[in-house]
C-alpha cells in the first residue's frame, strides 16, 4: 500500500536526501534530544533516519520503526538489520498502532504526517502509546504554496498542516507542546511534546 507517489518514494529513499537528511535534518529535528530508553519512529520510510539515531544514540535501548507500505518496511529491515535486537521494522499504520499503550520512552515522527489524512489520529496513537514523561518529538511540512504545488503536481493524497493547527492537536490528545517552530523560510516545523503523568 504506497502512500507516496512514486516520485516522492524515490526521492525518499535516494543517497542524496539520506545524506541530507542524516547530517542536516536530523539534528536540527532532534535539536539535542537525547533519546534514551524504547524509541518508536513511526512513518520510518527506508529506516534511513532510524539508522542514524541507532548510531548516533547509544542510550536508545531499542529502536521500532513502523511504515504503511511493506516496500519501505522490507528495506528498513535490511538496512538496521546490523543492529541485531537493537532495531525493529514491521508494518503498521499509524492511525492504529499495534501496541499497548504506555510502552515508549520517545516517537519520532519525521515528514510523515501531512501524509495521513487523519493526522489527529496519528497524534492519539503517539499520545497512547508513550510512556507519562515521555516525548514527542519530529519534523513536518507545513501547509504553504511551494508544499501544496508539489503535492498537487504528483497527486498524492496529504493532508497540510500549519503550526497553530498542529498546537491544538496535540493538546486535544492530552499532549504538552513545548515547541512547534516554523524554520526560517517557513517550509517546515520542528514539533516537540510530552505525555504528563497521571493527574
Ligand atoms: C516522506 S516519507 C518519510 C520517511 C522517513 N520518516 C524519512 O524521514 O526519511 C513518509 C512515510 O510515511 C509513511 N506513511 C504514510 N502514511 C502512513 C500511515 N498511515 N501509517 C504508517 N506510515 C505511513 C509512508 O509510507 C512513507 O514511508
């Protein structure tokens, strides 16, 4: 089940935007997170970015990527097999996850979710499956000319989120934001939230 169009799934999984991804995107998404403990990287893609955070974060105990489409979640596979039991890749959709709640230390969430048209979905599945004091934290496009015109031009199905929409979504599943930063240029936000404890 591609969610992508196929000219977004090459470009996903091409070197140059791993490599970009890995050195540019991924630091400033994760903007000194340290990710310690059980990791979730929901809509993993190819596990490029999985990859990375494997060997950049010592403390991640163990890594799951989940993706839509068996085509990314094979190569995923392969690509954090080195990583033994460390990793893991199985397919998923994020809107119904397969696991009990209260499980993850962290989700990742990295350009993923303008693809699912019932992103609120997304987060309430984040917010279940996260530990209290756990953290959301990712990356996406925000709604703006230049992201709408690509999408409409290779006809994939997305759903455009601006910052003030993706605020209020996390706070309705129970979410604390404590950044939702538009990059310069405006193309993109970098998200970050906790699961509170228990009142
Ligand atoms: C643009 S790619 C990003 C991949 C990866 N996060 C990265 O940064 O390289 C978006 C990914 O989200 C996945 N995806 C879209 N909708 C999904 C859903 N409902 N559940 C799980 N994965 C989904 C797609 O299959 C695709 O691999």
């Amino acid at each position: 089940v591609p969610v992508m169009s196929r000219a977004e799934a090459v470009l996903c999984r091409s070197a140059p935007w791993r490599l970009f991804a890995r050195r540019v995107v991924l630091p400033w998404a994760l903007s000194g997170h340290r990710l310690t403990g059980r990791v979730l990287e929901i809509g993993g893609g190819s596990g490029a970015m999985a990859d990375t955070v494997l060997r950049t974060h010592p403390e991640t105990t163990e890594l799951t990527v989940v993706d839509l489409d068996p085509g990314m979640v094979r190569s995923a596979g392969r690509r954090l097999a080195p990583f033994g039991g460390r990793a893991d890749a199985e397919v998923a959709d994020v809107t119904s996850l397969p696991f009990d709640g209260d499980g993850f230390d962290v989700v990742l969430s990295f350009l993923m979710l303008h693809h699912v048209i019932d992103w609120r979905d997304a987060l309430a599945e984040a917010a279940r499956v996260l530990r209290p004091g756990g953290r959301l934290v990712g990356y996406d496009l925000c709604r703006s000319g230049p992201a709408v015109a690509f999408h409409r031009a290779d006809r994939s199905a997305v759903s455009m989120i601006t910052p003030d929409e993706l605020r209020s979504g996390l706070e309705a599943v129970g979410l604390v934001p404590a950044s939702v930063r538009r990059s310069r240029g405006g193309l993109v936000m970098r998200f970050d939230a906790h699961k509170p404890p228990p009142a």
